[in-house]
C-alpha cells in the first residue's frame, strides 16, 4: 500500500500534495500554533502597552476626559465630522430600497450614535449594539446604542464577546448582525485597534504632577515673605506671639508687635528662571496632547500665527477623513445587513459624508467679469466649478442683437467695482492688524517694532489672487476688443 505524499499542518491535520485547494484555503499562521500565544481557552488581552504597563482596561482612558484640555480636543475631533453632510449614493440599487434605507436612517439619531462611534479613535474600539424592530413588514433597526468597550473582550479567533458573571475568563458569544463594532487600525495583531488615548496618558500625567508642583511653588514664592525681628533676650512666648502677629497680617494686612521688634518684607526675587521651568513643562504635555488628537499644535497655541494657524487646519482636515471612514464603514455595514434580511438584490445604496463646499467668491466674481468681456462659459464648466446638477442650471435665453447694441463697450468701471469689492476682505483684515498694534502701543519705536512683527508672515495670497484675476482680465478685455474690431 502506498503512502499518502503531503505535509503535516498540525498535530491532528495531514494535507495530500493533491489537494491544492485545500491547503491554499487553509489558515496556516494561527495563534493556536503561535509559539507567543498560550491563551486558549480565554480571552486575548488588550496589547495596549499603556494599559499592559499599568494592569488596567481602558477606564483609564475614560478618565482622562475630565482633563480641561485632552475634553477640548476631543469636542473638537468630534465637530470636525459631525459637521459633515450626509447622504446615501444610491448606485445601481432598486428605488424600493434605496426609499427604504434612507427612511431608516431619517429615523435615527445620527447626532448622537455618530458621537459614540467616534469614541473609536479615542480607545480603539466602540461596540455598538443594534436594537431591531418590525417596521412596516421589515426588520430595521430603530436605535443603536453604544456600550462600554470594557465589558468586551476578542477571543483567539478575533471575534468580540462579551464578559458575563457567568462566563468572565473567555465571555459570551454574540449573535450576528447585533453589534457594530467601528474601530481604527484594526489588525489580526490587534483587533482592539490603536487608541489615540495611549498617546495622551503620560503627557497628561506629567501635565497634572508639574501643575500640582508649580502650584506649590507658586504658593511659596508668589506672595512675599513677612520676617519678623525681635531682641535676642526674647523668651519663647514673646517669639510665638510675634509669630502669630505676623500670620494675622499676612491674612489681614495688620499685625500689632511691640516697639522693640520690627517686620521686614521681602520679595522672591530670582525664582523666575525656576518658575518657567513648570511652564515650559505644561506647555510641552499640552503640545504632545493637540499632536496626538488634533495632528498639529498651532491652532492651540497662543504663538502661533495666522499662517501657521491656516496650515494646522489642513493636517486636522486629513485626521476628519480618516475619523469619517471609521464612520462609513459602520454604517455601510448596517446597510448590508438590513438588505440581507429584507431584500434579495446584491445591489444597495452607499452612506456617504463629505464636506459641505463653498462658493469661492474671487472665481465667481471672476466668471462675472468674464462673461461681461464676452467670454462664454459652458454648462460642463459650472457643473464642475460649482458642484451643480444639471437640472439645477437653467437653460439661458440666446442673446439678441439689440442687447449688444445697447451694451457698453466700456466695462471697466465695473470690472474696477468688483475687483475692489475682492480685495476688500483682505485689506479689512490688514487695517484691523494694525489698529490693534496701535492701540497696544506705547510709545512710536514700540509701535515700530510691533508693525515689523506683526507683517513679517504677511498673508498676501487673497490679494495675489484679485491681482492675478485683474492682469487676466484686463489681457482678456484688450482681446475682446481686438477681436470686437476686426
């Protein structure tokens, strides 16, 4: 009898060289091989190095939002998406369900479930449980409610359970479709995910000991020393009174001591460089947590400039879209199962978020003039400059020959009119910067002084754009009228 040719994939599992399927499809790399893993039968521990290294869950986390600052940036991340619009891309999906899942979500509290399942970024996972109901002959969803993280827990295999009193060591298995889980950057690794939390732990820490230590020190140096003198026959009694004397007057700013005894105040003079050494530290904890949460510290500081400020915003824009993803993915997963249970079609609308735009005013103050110099714009270019739908611009009436008749060939007035009008706001800002500095002003040199500060960043990119449309209006004007000529 011959012997079977293949490979031994584990201690009870032989795979045939002629079943190459099989040990393609097969999952080789498991924990349960692992020789790092020898958690079977229990749950897979949180890898978090922060948590590992205090021996706590993410409560830890949770407490941190109590501090002033770490809570400001969080509200901050969370507005940053939930000030999105929303809205379902229906696809190739049926009108029927396409109806039928925007109705679902119209029902629901997006404003609040969008804020719980942001808490993702902050721990790394949010559970969500989905409360389903009978609507109208369909199963949907009628809430979706955020549940602690720390009661759940991933097994060997990945998948979330939930730790009971009955079960704590390895916890329950969930049912499908009832939890959604959002989470950020979610491995085999770590399904847990990262928790933008870790990187605010030990900056708060450190924030919270140096205050407690600068308040100290602010107690002892800040306010002035009263000594107090008396003769050196003085007897224990005698320096105790005086003592106490001088505590009243610290209180109360009056102290009676007798006529051979005197009070002297000092001043903590060369404490300076000691105190701003707690600030320093503070300011540091405080920058490492608006890196952590918001990408960037210009926006949170008081030195930052308005340039620096603007570009601050652009690295927080890319951390939203990265939050609004978390949030689509859940939602889209929510849509797949309501198709499931309802109806049998492949095809399902899209939950989608984006950025609600506005009207750059400098490019359509800049078509007006160009139109006025006989330029012609084309529906396609509206459509796209724009973000119009095509049944949202209406056809225009073909121009008759008596409105050209009546035209003014000369339009510079207005092109002038509206070009002052552009620049405006950028010039509105300058003035403002410069009646502050002289209001805070002294004396002429300090004024001096603050106006060369005050401009060396001068943001003069609005202006460079009426400037740059003038030149390309003007060389546009002058070919209208060669070309008017001819």
């Amino acid at each position: 009898m011959m012997r079977a040719k293949g490979i031994w994939v584990g201690p009870h599992e032989f795979v045939q060289f002629g079943e190459p399927e099989k040990s393609l499809s097969a999952q080789i790399a498991t924990r349960g091989r692992s020789i790092d893993f020898a958690g079977l039968g229990m749950y897979l521990p949180n890898p978090d190095p922060v948590l590992k290294a205090l021996g706590r869950d993410i409560k830890v986390y949770r407490e941190l939002r109590a501090d002033a600052h770490v809570g400001g940036c969080i509200r901050r991340r969370k507005a940053a998406v939930k000030s999105l619009e929303w809205g379902l891309d229906r696809g190739r999906a049926k009108g029927r369900v396409a109806r039928s899942v925007e109705a679902i979500f119209a029902d629901l509290d997006l404003s609040r479930i969008i804020t719980e399942m942001l808490d993702a970024v902050l721990y790394g996972y949010q559970p969500m449980e989905v409360m389903w109901g009978k609507v109208g002959g369909y199963l949907v969803p009628i809430d979706i409610v955020g549940k602690p993280a720390d009661w759940f827990v991933y097994d060997a295999d990945n998948l979330l359970r939930l730790r009971t009193r009955q079960d704590p060591i390895k916890g329950e298995e969930l049912p499908p479709r009832k939890f959604l889980v959002p989470r950020q950057d979610a491995s085999y690794d770590n399904p847990y995910g990262f928790a933008d939390m870790s990187m605010c732990f030990w900056p708060t820490t450190f924030k919270k000991g140096g205050l407690k230590f600068w308040v100290q020190f602010t107690e002892k140096y800040g306010a002035p020393w009263v000594i107090g003198k008396h003769p050196r026959s003085a007897s224990d009694s005698e320096t105790s009174l005086l003592l106490d004397c001088l505590e009243d007057m610290v209180q109360d700013a009056v102290a009676v001591v007798p006529d051979d005894s005197s009070v002297e105040i000092k001043e903590a003079a060369g404490k300076t460089g000691s105190a701003e050494v707690y600030e320093r530290l503070l300011h540091f904890c405080r920058s490492e947590v608006s890196i952590a949460l918001l990408g960037q510290n210009q926006t949170t500081e008081a030195s930052a400039t308005h340039a620096s400020a603007r570009a601050g915003l652009e690295v927080t824009r890319d951390i939203r879209d990265g939050d609004k993803a978390i949030v689509q993915e859940a939602f889209n997963t929510l849509i797949r199962w309501v198709c499931a249970l309802n109806f049998n079609d492949d095809a399902r609308p899209v939950f989608e978020m984006w950025e609600q735009r506005e009207v750059d005013m400098v490019q359509a103050q800049r078509d007006e003039i160009l139109t006025r110099a006989g330029a012609r714009l084309t529906r396609a270019y509206f459509m796209r400059a724009y973000s119009l739908n095509e049944d949202e611009i209406a056809q225009a009436a073909p121009p008759r020959a008596e409105d050209f008749a009546e035209s003014d060939p000369d339009y510079a007035d207005g092109a002038a009119a509206l070009l002052e009008q552009a620049a405006q706001p950028t010039l509105d800002d300058w003035l403002s910067r410069v009646r502050r500095r002289i209001d805070a002003a002294s004396d002429l040199q300090g004024l001096q002084e603050a106006l060369l500060v005050e401009f060396a960043e001068l943001d003069e990119a609005g202006l460079s754009k009426v400037m740059a449309l003038a030149f390309a209006c003007t060389d546009l004007a002058g070919r209208a009228e060669v070309q008017g000529d001819a």
